[in-house]
C-alpha cells in the first residue's frame, strides 16, 4: 500500500523540520514525484504546515507534484544551447513523443523538461536523458537515442 | 543621540530603526511592505533614504536602517526620488491593478518605462511576503509562496480551500495593496477559496470573527473586547 511505503520513507528521518528536503526528495525518487498523502503525512512527522512544505515542492525543479516519466530528459535551453538551436530539438522531441515541455508521455515513459543550464555549453545544444549527457545534439540523432530508452521499457 | 532628517534634529535610541525616527517626527516615508508588527521585511524598497556618513553616502531601506551614531538623512533627495521612482515603477509593472501603488507613483514621481509590460494584468500583488508571514506567526500557516521566478505567487497548498485556514483575514487585513480577496455577506466570509460563518458580538452586534477564529482564540461567551 502507498501508505506504508510513504511511513516507511518518512520514517527513516527525525522529526525535525530540517529534514523535510531530504524525505521529499526520497518520494520523489520512489514515485517520480510526491503525492499529495505524502506530504500531508511529513508535515505531521516534522510538526509544520502543509503549506510550507507544498512551497518547498513548488520551488525546487527536482520535486515534482505530478507523476512524472520513468525516464525524464532535460533539454538545456540556455543561452549557447537555445543559439545552437535547442528549439529545433523540442520540436523534433515533440514530433517523436508527442510531448512539450514539462508534460509526460501517455505510456508514463518519458516526461520532457527544459532546464536553462548544464554547465556544459561547450556542448552546446545538451540533452541529458536520466543521468546520461548527450552533447552536439542534433535533430537526426535523437530517434535513435529515445528509441534505445524505449527498447529498455519493453 | 540627535540625527538629522531632512535637516530637522531628530532624538532617537541607538538601534532604532529609521523608518519609526521619522515617523515619530513626523517625517513622510512611503511604505509598501513594512508592518509594525511584522518588522524586518525589507522587500518592497519603496522606503529608501539617503544616509550620509562622514564624506559617503548610501541609498538605503529605512525600514531596516538601525541608527547606531549621528548621521544626515534625506528623505528627498535627488538620488532618493530617482532610485525610488524606479522602485515604483517597476512595482507598477509587478502589480498593475494596484490603485495603492498607481497612486505612489503618482505622488513620487514615478517614470514610465515602456520597454516593460506587466508581468500578469491586473495582479495586484508585489510578492512581498507580510501575508505569509502573519498567517504563519497567528500560528496557521495557510498560505505561502508558492512556485519561483516570474511564476511566484501566494496561495493555498494545491490551490484548493485549506484546513489549517480560520478565516482570521489577517492577511487581507496587513496587505498593502489590498491583493487578497475576501468578502463578508450575509453572515458569511468568503476567503482563500473557504466559506465561514461570522460570528458578532452578542451584546452590541459588533463583528468579531468568523466560528473557526473564536474557536482558536478560546472566545467562547462571543463578546468583543469592548463588551
Ligand atoms: S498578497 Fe499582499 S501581503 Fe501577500 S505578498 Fe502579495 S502584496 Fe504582500
Ligand atoms: S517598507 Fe522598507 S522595504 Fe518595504
């Protein structure tokens, strides 16, 4: 049950405010975002509002409220990946997906998100899938990347 | 000690804030974000001062200013008008439905600047937190900022009416620029998405707050403070 996992995960920390990042952070592993129990339940384990901890959810890019893809790629639209035509990439993503960014495939498989720096612009345009970098990325490329990610959910 | 303001000799504490030495003498800072009760905001900028020290001389938020020896100060000086008239300016784009902040513009002298449009039509928000803040100090902690950047805004967990809300209308009541809506009709005050029944005074009819309110304040003859 949800329910039990969410104590389990909640209860590997202290009752202490300063450790509600980090229990975040756990669910959002676990489930690929918090569900709304979850956060429900921390705040009554660190003793503080729902509301705070939904701002905290709100303002990290790595917490999400929705569920989110089994695999997530970060598309890089900084300055030296937008001039090298990430738009291109979003388009062609959305073309292969069927997704825009900050949405998720129907199949639950992907979720696309744009980020506005890797620190990584040397290879400029950046596409990371996961934890794995994909630099000097071009249209042409990207069906056999999301294919090799597909092949792995089958 | 004797500071100066707007070359008035001006008594004061050491570690006074400047913005309450003004006050006291009668001086017109404007304010946005500053709450006697809720001091140490600092976000809104429109309470800057000129502070001369010896030979410099910095532009600064009076609000957080504490007097700790003799200096100048000037509420209307060229620097201050500019910087802020700017302030407001770009707080006008921030929050363009505001009457408050149109009208501080007006007062000060606040400059058009074209080139920028404003970040949601008719916000009247300027995101500087005092909601929050007494919500979260009356020890309900019901709203909060929510999202970041240009996105940031106030609100309840999940949009939706919240539990830990009392209808108090503290936070309509410290806002600046009369942002939150709450509206008390027939009996009933509506805020942050909830309903709540009013409560008055069982002597001279006087409104004292909403069933939940009187249930955390422990009032349970419903008589006003006066009565
Ligand atoms: S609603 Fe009012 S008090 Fe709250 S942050 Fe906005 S301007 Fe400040
Ligand atoms: S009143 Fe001083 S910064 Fe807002």
């Amino acid at each position: 049950m949800a329910d039990k996992i969410l104590k389990e995960i909640i209860d590997r920390y202290p009752r202490e405010r300063r450790y509600a990042l980090a229990v975040m952070q756990d669910m959002q592993r676990h489930y690929s975002y918090i569900p709304r129990e979850g956060l429900e339940l921390l705040a009554g384990h660190v003793g503080c509002k729902v509301a705070e901890l939904y701002s905290m959810a709100t303002f990290y890019k790595a917490l999400s409220l929705k569920p989110r893809g089994k695999h997530i790629i970060k598309l890089c639209n900084g300055t030296a990946c937008h001039i090298r035509g990430s738009v291109n990439l979003i388009n062609g993503i959305n073309r292969e997906l069927g997704i825009a960014p900050g949405e998720t495939t129907e199949d639950g498989e992907f979720t696309l998100e744009l980020v506005n720096c890797l620190g990584s612009c040397a290879l400029a345009p950046v596409m990371v899938v996961d934890e794995t970098y994909y630099g000097k990325m071009t249209l042409e490329k990207l069906p056999s990347i999301l294919g090799e990610y597909r092949k792995e959910a089958k | 000690m004797i500071i100066t303001i707007d070359g008035k000799a001006c008594e004061c504490e050491k570690g006074e804030f400047l913005l309450q030495v003004a006050k006291r003498n009668g001086i017109d800072i404007p304010t946005l974000c500053h709450h006697d009760g809720l001091p140490g905001q600092a976000a809104c900028r429109v309470c800057l001062v000129e502070v001369k020290d010896g030979g410099r001389s910095q532009v600064t938020a009076s609000c957080v200013f504490p007097v700790d020896h003799e200096i100048e100060v000037s509420t209307n000086s060229r620097k201050v008008k500019e910087e802020r008239g700017m302030v407001l300016a770009l707080l006008r784009m921030r929050a363009p439905g505001s009457e408050v902040i149109a009208n501080m513009c007006e007062a000060y002298g606040a400059p058009k600047i074209g080139r920028l449009k404003p970040v949601v039509d008719g916000d009247k928000c300027i995101l500087c937190g005092l909601c929050k803040r007494a919500c979260a100090s009356l020890g309900n902690g019901a709203i909060e900022t929510l999202m970041r950047g240009t996105q940031k805004y106030v609100g309840t967990p999940y949009d939706q009416p919240s539990a830990d809300c009392i209808g108090c209308g503290s936070c309509a009541e410290v806002c600046p620029t009369g942002a939150i809506e709450m509206k008390d009709e027939k009996g009933v005050r509506t805020i942050w998405g909830s309903e709540f029944r009013l409560v008055y005074c069982r002597e001279c009819g006087k409104l004292i707050g909403t069933e939940e309110y009187m249930k955390a304040a422990g009032n349970t003859d419903d008589l006003c403070d006066d009565c």
